[in-house]
C-alpha cells in the first residue's frame, strides 16, 4: 500500500504492480510514500531507488531483515508489522518535521 501526502491530504492507493506504484509516485511526485517491501509484482526497495531524488520512502513490513537495504535508499522509517498507532504516529510526526527542515535547510545556511 503506498499513501501519498499531497498538500495536507492522503490518497490510499493499493498498488499490485510495480509500473503503476513507479509511474503514480512519479506523477504525484509525493515528499514520502510508505511503501511494503513485498507484494505481488512489486518491491518496494527498487521503487525507492528509482524515486530517491524527490521522494523519500517509509518501508512497512514484516521483514526485519531489509532495513540496512532500506535506510541505503534514505529511509525516513521503517516500520515492523504489526504496525502500533502510537508507532505510526512518531512516524508520521518525525517525517514532517524531517522533511519540514529539508524543504526550508537554505533558509538556514
């Protein structure tokens, strides 16, 4: 499942391809999208590389063994399934206030 934030609202979209996650991640150019690592037809790491350049990647999953994968691709998270609200809410927190500081760094330089 990939959820694009854009402009203060959520689109939930179940992906099954690789293609369409790619192609809607690029369209929607989103600043994160959370991202599984499994699914039919799709890993979520390779969408990550091919979208490092605006677009940074939340993994949820129930792997722990791709997370040094993952944090390769500039991962904001990585969440381990079972997936707690308290854990997605730090989540969800930490990568607004990251991408919050990314968005505005020149101000500070």
């Amino acid at each position: 499942m990939i959820i694009a934030f854009i402009k203060g609202r959520a689109n939930d979209i179940s992906l099954s391809l690789f293609e369409e996650a790619l192609e809607l991640i690029q369209c929607l150019r989103p600043d994160v999208a959370f991202l599984n690592i499994r699914m039919p037809g799709l890993f979520g790491i390779t969408v990550a590389k091919r979208v490092i350049s605006f677009c940074r990647g939340v993994f949820v999953t129930a792997y722990d063994q791709y997370a040094v994968e993952a944090f390769e691709t500039e991962a904001v998270d990585y969440l381990l399934k079972p997936v707690t609200l308290k854990r997605l809410e730090k989540t969800v927190v930490f990568t607004f206030i990251e991408r919050f500081l990314f968005r505005f760094r020149h101000v500070w330089n």
